[in-house]
C-alpha cells in the first residue's frame, strides 16, 4: 500500500510526465488538456507558403511544424505558464523545455529560422526576448530566412503589401513573390479540411471570419478560402466562429 501511494503522489506532482506533447503547428503544442503557445515567437501557420531560395513555391507552415517535431522527437516537454496568450484564444503562453535540453524549446524554434521573434510587454520579457537569436538564424539564413516570406501575423491578416523577408526576396519580381505569399487560390495542406474565410458581419461579434467542416451542407459551394484549419478547435483558437447555416445543417444531421 505504501508503494502504490508513493507512485499515486508521483504522478500527481508531475501529471505531465506521463502525457505527450502534441505538435500542432510551427509554434503550439498540446500536453493533456492544455495548448501551449510558445512566448516570444510566431511561427508560419500551417497553410501559409512561402517562396524557397530556388524562387519555388515552398509549403513553409508544414515544415515549421515538423521541424518542432524533429526539435521535441520521443522527449519530454515541459512548460512554464505564462498566462493567457494575447492573441490565441483557448491558448496558454508557453516558456517550454525539452528534458534533458539546457535551453528553451522557444530559442530552439528560433535558432532553427522557423520563427521570428515577437517582443513582449509583460513580465515575462526577459525570458523570452530572443532577438539576437533570430539575427543569428538570419544571417545564417537558417530556416525561412534562406527563401523569401513574410511574418505570420501579416499573412493572417491578408497584408499583402507588408515587408517582404528572407535572402531570396527579388526586388525586381516583387509582384510575383507577393502572388506566391498571398494567393488567390490557398493551398490546402494535407489533412487541414476546414474552410475559413474573413468576413466583416463576424467581427460584430468579435470573430476575424467563419469556417465551415466537410459534413456542412454548403461546403464545397463556398468561396476560395482565406485559411485551412486542421481542427475546429484550432479554428476558434483563431478567431473564427462556425458559420451559422452549417450549425443549422449539423443539428438537422
């Protein structure tokens, strides 16, 4: 009885232990219930491209995510809370280890070039203030630094005129680099079915857009999507709300 309720207080003062973190994308990973943003960086989103050093469509956001897998690999993560992240609905700010590792996952993410900094404004800016980490990665050009892209916060928001970044980016093709890097036509990447699409009647109720899953019944007549999500909760984590008429459509199905 006493070993049994040696291991019961063991694995109540490190629930984490037993649990593995769930890559999400480029910057976000799941350990039980909780999704930790990492602090301190934005990472592509999972649908966003980028242009690679040979001037060729480069699916960037998928390979962020699977570069935080290759960074966390069978290992255990552990995150420091801190707090609500500002823009990530649902999302914890993270300041995340890998065990075994003396640095951050955060800086990790950084030095690779798969992220570029954000400068928070909180108390936790000195733990995650990773500028000379990402100087490093760009004059390096590790990452997304070797191709032409820009930051994830201008793709979400459809900036289509923002700073163009990266040793690949031409002055003289500027119109066809921003073509690639916002198109009209998004790609969906494999296994992210859901639709969105920035419309101005949601932000009535705080929402950037709506999204519609496969089973609504107007799915495939809907307008070329702004963003591909792999879950609704990913969705909502966003910012969009599930459209109206495909909520009808689900409670009638």
């Amino acid at each position: 009885m006493r070993i049994l309720s040696l291991l019961f207080l063991l694995l109540v003062a490190n629930p984490a232990s037993a649990v593995e973190a769930i890559v999400k994308d480029g910057d976000t990973i799941q350990i039980g219930n909780v999704a930790y943003k990492l602090a301190g960086l934005d990472a592509p989103e999972v649908d966003q491209p980028c242009v690679d050093e040979h001037a060729d469509n480069w699916t960037c956001g998928v390979e962020a995510r699977d570069q935080l897998v290759k960074l966390i690999g069978k290992r255990e993560v552990r995150c420091e809370d801190l707090g609500e992240d500002k823009i990530y609905k649902n999302r914890r700010a993270g300041l995340c280890s890998v065990v075994g590792e003396t640095g951050s996952l955060n800086q990790a993410v950084i030095r690779s070039g798969y992220a570029v900094s954000v400068e928070p404004s909180d108390k936790a800016s000195a733990k995650t203030s990773f500028k000379p980490d990402e100087t490093a990665a760009k004059d390096n050009r590790q990452g997304l630094w070797r191709g032409c892209f820009v930051t994830p916060a201008e793709f979400r928001g459809k900036a289509s005129d923002s700073p163009l970044l990266g040793s690949a980016c031409r002055s003289d093709k500027d119109k066809e680099l921003r073509a690639a890097l916002f198109p009209a036509d998004l790609s969906m990447p494999a296994g992210c079915n859901i639709r969105a699409k920035q419309v101005r009647r949601a932000k009535f109720t705080g929402h950037v857009g709506v999204y519609l899953i496969p089973q609504c019944q107007n799915y495939a007549t809907q307008p070329k999507p702004d963003r591909w999500f792999c879950s609704e909760d990913d969705a909502r984590a966003a910012g969009y709300r599930k459209a109206l008429n495909c909520q009808a459509s689900s409670r009638r199905n």
